[in-house]
C-alpha cells in the first residue's frame, strides 16, 4: 500500500477570479511566476483573456 504524503507549504494552484464573468478558477502555480508575466490568463468559462493582474481576487498566491 503505498502511503500518500501531502507536501505541506505552497499550494500547487493559484485560483484567480475572471475580471469579466467574476468565476473562480485555477492555474498553475508555474502561469504566476514573474517570467509568465506577459502571459494572458484564460477564462474556461467566458473564454475571456485578461492580464493576471486584472484578477480581482487571487488565492493561493
Ligand atoms: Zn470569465
């Protein structure tokens, strides 16, 4: 039986929050790293693109 040990400290995912249908979503933690900044987001619900600063709420940052 193999024993699952949960990494405790930083979360795999960053939920943000779409600035046009306000749901709230995850992404990699990997999409939050500075190097990614001129990457958009993508909202799977509204398909609306934004800049992860326009993100009105963020979790797990
Ligand atoms: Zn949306």
């Amino acid at each position: 039986m193999t024993v699952h040990v949960e990494k405790l400290g930083l979360p795999r995912d960053v939920f943000v929050t779409c600035p046009q249908c306000k749901k709230i979503y995850y992404i990699e933690r990997l999409f939050y790293d500075p190097s990614y900044d001129h990457v958009k987001l993508h909202c799977p619900f509204c398909h609306h693109e934004f800049d992860k600063r326009d993100s009105p709420q963020v979790w797990g940052a």
